[in-house]
C-alpha cells in the first residue's frame, strides 16, 4: 500500500499540472494561486488512500482526490472572505489581492473545476461519485450556515454543536474517504462503513481543536490559544460549561464582558477547570474517535490493510498544533 506521504507527494506533483482555461486571468489567476499555497492535502490524500484500502486503481483515482482539493479551496476563499481573514498560510488571501468581487466569482469557478475534475473518473462510478460530492459540498455549506447562525444564539445546545461540526468539518473528511471507495468499486457496506470512520474522526478532530484552543502549548499549536474563548465562540467546552455552572458562578462567568482579553481567558479558563470541561471535552472526543474505530473494524478488508487509517487516526488525536 502506499504511504500517506507517498499519496501527499502524488497530489502536490498532479496540482500543478491542472490545465485552467487562459482568459479572463482575473477569473483563473486567484484559482492558481490559492491551489499552489500548500498545506498538507489529507483530504485529498484521503481519497486515494480509501481507494488504495480496497485495492482500487490510485492514479485512476487522482480526479476525485483533485476534486476534493478544489472544493476545500472553494470554500477557504469564501470562508476568508465572511472572516475578513487578511492571510491563508501566511500570503495574502485571494479577496486581499483581487478584490472581493474576483474572489467570490473565482470561488463559484471552482465548483465548476471541481466538477470537470469529477467528470474525467469511469462513468460505472461517476453518478454515485456525483451523489456523493453533490451531499457532501451541500453539508460544508450548511455547517458554514449554522456557524454563522450560532454567533446570534444563545440558545444553542450541545447536540446542535455536534451536528454544526460534523456538517462543517466532518463531513468533508467522509465524503472524501467515500469517493475513494467508490472509485474502488467497493461495496455500498463498505463505503458506507469508511464514510463513517471518517465523519466521527472528522467530529473527534474538531473537538481536539476545541481542547487545544484553551489548552495547546502556545508555541505550538499555530494560532492564539484562547482565540475562542476571546471572540466568545460557541464551542463544546463553553456550552458545556454554560450548561454546568450555578447561580454563583453565573455571575463570575458574565463578569468577564469587558475584562482584557489575557484576564478572561485566564478566568474562564479556570472555571473550566473547576467544572472538568477538559475532560468532559475529551470524553466526547473519544467517543466519536471509537465511533470510527468500530466502523473501520467492520470493514471487509485485511486488518494491515487498515495500519495506515489507524496511524493517521492516532496522530490527528496526539497532535499538538
């Protein structure tokens, strides 16, 4: 089987090689540049990696993993836009360097680009593969929605939490891994069972995010540590919070409206603690991370066939950035 790195190396050598049309280089430069920024393509990764686990075609594969990887990228120049996000990987973000207009209509391209990449795969796959690109890129946008939408609500519950990042994260993560099985012609048990592996590592993965806003080592996890806790954001470790506190400690809570920033993070961050939010947090976080172990077990193939998902699985969760 191949290595992930090995899958990373043969997406990062096929990006380049994406012939876009010419004219207008307004519409297609911004599509360039911001597939050409980097980053660590798992999710790409992760469709030749679910083709490879059940014995599929990998390079016949590349389509669909391309697809992947322009609709994420669709969605970060969107998502940057709504944030007013000045960087993406440390360079300009597209709406920065062509304007908010070009940004958003390069964006609305790429789901055509997307779709072309789709159309390249064997037509026996290709109307499931639509299916399922089609429900997977609805769920992202209304994760985004719902995201949105909490920022207004006080009323949010943690089930609703859960769903939101499963709609917004998680199920890109499944929906990848299920286009490689797929392509793989593996049975419809199958790729529903790694759609399910992947959609509960995708919920762990963000819930670990959760934790390491308040609690990762500030030189490595890559961003503010308290960014959430700052900007009030609706988390699991602050609904659950909010859920647990008394009377008393209600008042502590709402008192920190208006404190410095360094000074609320270090009081609710305290208030977690006597509550035990980590571990609550982390409790959930395991859940879903089992969650996806079951369903990987179930799945008809070798267990070392399996090694490589569950290596990822343990490094996604023992990360520190």
């Amino acid at each position: 089987m191949y290595t992930i790195p090995e899958l990373q190396q043969l997406i990062e050598k096929a990006i380049p090689e994406i012939e876009y049309p010419k004219h207008p280089h307004s519409l297609y430069d911004p599509i360039t540049y911001i597939m050409n920024l980097g980053g660590k393509r798992l999710r790409p990764a992760l469709v030749l990696l679910a083709t490879d686990l059940f014995h599929g075609n990998v390079p016949a594969a590349l389509p669909a993993a391309l697809a992947i990887e322009t609709f994420h990228n669709f969605t970060l120049i969107h998502d940057d836009i709504m944030d007013n996000a000045p960087l993406r990987r440390g360079k300009q973000t597209v709406h920065e360097k062509w304007g908010t207009n070009n940004a958003i209509l390069s964006g609305d391209v790429m789901m055509v680009e997307a779709n072309k990449q789709l159309a390249q795969l064997d037509s026996s796959v290709l109307k499931a593969v639509l299916n399922t690109f089609n429900s997977t890129a609805q769920g992202v946008c209304e994760g985004q929605q719902l995201d949105m939408e909490f920022e207004t609500r006080d009323d949010v519950s943690i089930d609703e939490y859960i769903d939101m990042i499963r709609l917004k994260t998680a199920v890109l993560v499944g929906g990848a891994m299920k286009l490689g099985a797929i392509v793989a012609n593996a049975t419809e048990c199958d790729a529903e069972l790694i759609y399910e592996f992947g959609e509960n590592l995708g919920i762990a993965f963000q819930l670990q995010d959760d934790i390491l806003d308040v609690y990762g080592d500030p030189l490595k996890f890559g961003k503010q540590v308290g960014g959430d806790i700052i900007s009030n954001k609706k988390t699991f470790l602050l609904l659950s919070l909010k859920k647990l506190l008394t009377n008393a400690d209600q008042e502590r809570f709402s008192d920190q409206e208006g404190q410095e920033t360094h000074i609320k993070v270090a009081n609710i961050t305290t208030l977690y603690n006597e509550y035990e939010i980590k571990e609550l947090a982390t409790a959930e976080m395991q859940l879903h991370l089992n969650k996806a172990f079951d369903a990987l077990n179930k799945i008809d193939v070798p267990a070392e066939r399996k090694q490589a998902l569950i290596d990822l699985a343990n490094e996604l969760m023992n990360r520190e950035s």
